[in-house]
C-alpha cells in the first residue's frame, strides 16, 4: 500500500509541476506535504491492521451511527469527499420532492476528515470489505412495508457498500444499494452482488460524461484517474465529469432533478 501511495504522490507532483503555474516555495511545501502524508498512512495502516485484527478476533461489527434498530426505515445519503455543501441540502430537496420522504443526509463527522485530499487519499485504503463480514450467510428477509435505502455518491458510495455490509451481517434488510460515480473495487463490488440482486443494487456510472471512475476499478485505476479528477476539480467553467453533482447551479440542480426520478422509476421510494 506505501507503493501505492507513493505512485499517487508521483502523479500528483507531475500535474501539479506540469500543468500548474505556481510559486516554487509552494511547490517545496506540497513536496513536504506529500513526504509527510507518506508517513501519515504508514502509521493508519499500522493501526487501521490493529483495528481489523481487534474485529476479527471479537467478531463483532459496529452499527451504522443512524441505526436505531431493526425496524429503521428511510433514505441516507453518504455525500462525496468532505461531506460538506450546499449541493447535499439541494439533493435531499430533489429526492424529497420526487417522492422519497423520509430522506435524510448521515452525519459527516462520523463518516469524514472534513478535508478533500484526506478523504480523497483514504479511498484505496478503505475500498474493501468490513473486517468481521464472513460468507456464506443467511441473508435478511424483508418484514417490513417501508424501505431502508442507502444512496452513496464517490467517497460516500464505499461508505454506504460498508453500512450495507454491516447491516446484511446483522440480518437487516437493504432495500437498495445506490452507488454513484463509485470507485468501488471489484473485490467489493462481487461481494455486495452475492447479497443485493440486481434491482437492489442500483450502479449508476457517469461515464457517459466523461468521469474516470467507475464501479469495478482496481485501486491503481482510482491513482491514475487522478490528473483528469483534478482538472475536472478546478475546471474554469461549471463543473464537470465526476462534480456534476455538487454544481449548486441551474446544470447541477437539473442532474440532481433527474437523478432523484430514476431512482424513484427504480422503485426507490
């Protein structure tokens, strides 16, 4: 994992070096920064390896923070790095007014740094199953008339494949999986189609607007799809590709319009 750190700091030096005009002191303190963020995942690995090693031994998995019990019903949705933004309010507004009311966002300080580039490097480290998930298991029937559905777009779609996982262990049933621009790895992602068919789990690409991520991508994909990530990031214009979500504008509102109607159309209610 420190080589494929280590490979993200390359690519991101040469975007940075290559395509951008700024000061050489900054530069000096980005190259800083990297070293320093280098030795930064050496120790979370180190103690994320403990926290594994902890859950495996005890067998045990945490519930989700907005899980009150095995009748919790509603539509969470897990933002993208940061968790933080107007555009989140204005995608409740959309899927409330398309028919899903019991709509709520989950609580970013318990899923999120607060910070892009942190949540942003977290991603291959996090892309894979819960500790404590063993197959085969009894999957959960469905005794309830109302939906638990959990929507996550970018970031929060790992977030939310990891609630869902934590949920099917404890014999909750998941309505829909909804996984949006997700960089989920294809270990992962075989995982969650053994639990949820495929109406259930819902994956919803962007590719057709040119975002780089996509469902099924190995985690040296997710390194290389870096450069084009940035520049759709700082894009001088509306935003772009993988951000057309988080555009509070008239484009944005539009795709999150459209987005909230699928879903509905899919039987997400």
């Amino acid at each position: 994992m420190t080589y494929g750190v280590a490979l993200f700091g390359s690519v991101l030096s040469y975007v940075l070096l290559r395509f951008f005009k700024i000061p050489y002191d900054f530069k000096l303190c980005l190259v800083l920064l990297f070293l320093a963020s280098l030795k930064l995942f050496n120790i979370y690995n180190e103690t994320e390896a403990g926290r594994q090693k902890e859950l495996l031994e005890n067998q045990k998995l945490a519930s989700p923070v907005y899980l009150k019990g095995a009748t919790t019903t509603g539509t969470f949705f897990y933002g993208g790095v940061r968790m933080k933004g107007r555009y989140l309010s204005q995608m409740i507004e959309s899927l409330q007014q398309a028919g899903l009311k019991n709509t709520a966002l989950v609580p970013s300080e318990n899923y999120s740094s607060g910070n892009l580039i942190l949540d942003g490097l977290q991603v291959p480290f996090i892309n894979h199953l819960t500790s404590g998930f063993h197959f085969p298991i009894q999957l959960p029937v469905k005794r309830n008339t109302q939906q638990l559905n959990l929507i996550g777009y970018s970031y929060g779609s790992i977030k939310a494949s990891q609630d869902a996982m934590i949920l099917i262990e404890k014999g909750i049933y998941i309505d829909h999986l909804v996984l949006i621009g997700s960089p989920i790895n294809e270990n992962f992602l075989q995982a969650l189609k053994k639990l949820l068919p495929n109406d259930r789990l819902i994956i919803l690409d962007l590719n057709e607007y040119e975002d780089p991520l996509y469902a099924g991508m190995s985690d040296i994909e997710i390194f290389l799809s870096l450069p084009k990530l940035i520049y759709q990031l700082f894009a001088p214009s509306e935003a772009i590709g993988h951000y057309l979500y988080i555009d509070v504008g008239p484009q944005g509102q539009k795709m999150r319009d459209e987005l909230s109607q699928r879903l509905k159309m899919a039987g997400v209610k």
